[in-house]
C-alpha cells in the first residue's frame, strides 16, 4: 500500500509549557490558600508573587527535562495507524483496527483506538494496549498535539471509511 496520503500529529510545545502552566498555577495557589488558612497567616503579596514565579519556572522546567522524547504522537497513512506514547510506538494496520474514537475535547482529548479480537499481541517494547470489553484498546493523549483534534478526527474518519466501511466508528 502506498503511504503518500500521510497526516503526522505531534506535540506542540507551547500547548505544552501553557498545560504545564496551568496545572502548576492552579496547584500553587491551592496549595498557598490553605497553608494561609491552616496556619491563619495573612498572605505576603510579594513573597507570594515571587515564590510561585519560582515554582512555576521549576516546575515547567522539570517536567519538560524529564518528558523530553516521551511525548504522545499520531501519523495516519494508507497502510497504518501508527501510535506513540511515552517513548514507545505501535504500528496498527488498518484492518485489524475496530474502531477510533477521540473523547472529550480540548487539552484533555484522548484517542481511544479499539482492534478487532484475536489480534496478536505486539512484540514486547511497544506500546501495548489494555483489554477493555473483551477487546486490545489503545489509550494515546491527544488534546496537545498539532494539528487539532478535529484534523485527526477527519484523518481517521477518512481511513477507516476506506478500509471497512460500515464498520469502523471514528466519531466523538
């Protein structure tokens, strides 16, 4: 099968550093708000101000040294469904893919991919999937990657319609 209709979704760096962000502000003032009230302190507006810039800067900086080269991507061709997370990848041929599904939306969308049963296992160190109703599921963050979640929504919409139409499910 040729591959010259091929769609790589890989990780966006700024989507990143601002989820990382986020998560990091939200938990920092969680976590000064109730040591102000535990410890009925009134809150220092500078040294607040110049711990959390701190702690942002840290911790976004760690969490990019230690998920360098781990990050979740995707590339849909005519011959497969290629999927990676953590470091490891999986090669997924069209037919035995059942169906793809991507759930929820925004920074937290995950591609849900489900084959069909009695597929082999893949060869120890790739990504290997969990057995959800009966059936080898893999579970790939996807709300993070370029492009969108909806450009891979249509990608595999359009593969999957092309390799057993009727079967394959590719909706939200």
């Amino acid at each position: 099968m040729s591959d010259r209709n091929e769609s790589a979704f890989r990780a966006s760096t700024p989507r990143i550093v601002g989820y990382f962000l986020s998560i990091a502000a939200v938990s920092w003032l969680i976590a000064q708000l109730a040591v102000a009230l535990i410890f009925r302190n009134p809150l220092d507006l500078l040294a607040l101000g110049l711990s959390s810039v701190a702690f942002l800067l840290v911790f976004v900086g760690l969490s990019l040294l230690l998920n360098r080269k781990r990050w979740p991507w995707v590339r849909v061709t005519d011959g497969a469904l290629e999927l990676a997370d953590r470091g490891r990848g999986v090669a997924l041929p069209w037919p035995v893919v059942r169906s793809a599904v991507i759930r929820h939306s925004g920074p937290f969308a995950v591609l849900r991919v489900t084959l069909h049963p009695g597929v082999p296992a893949p060869p120890p160190g790739t990504l290997q999937p969990r057995v959800r109703a009966g059936h080898p599921t893999y579970q790939i963050n996807v709300g993070t990657l370029r492009p969108s979640s909806v450009a891979l929504r249509a990608a595999l919409a359009h593969h999957l319609a092309t390799a057993a139409p009727g079967v394959a499910d590719a909706r939200s």
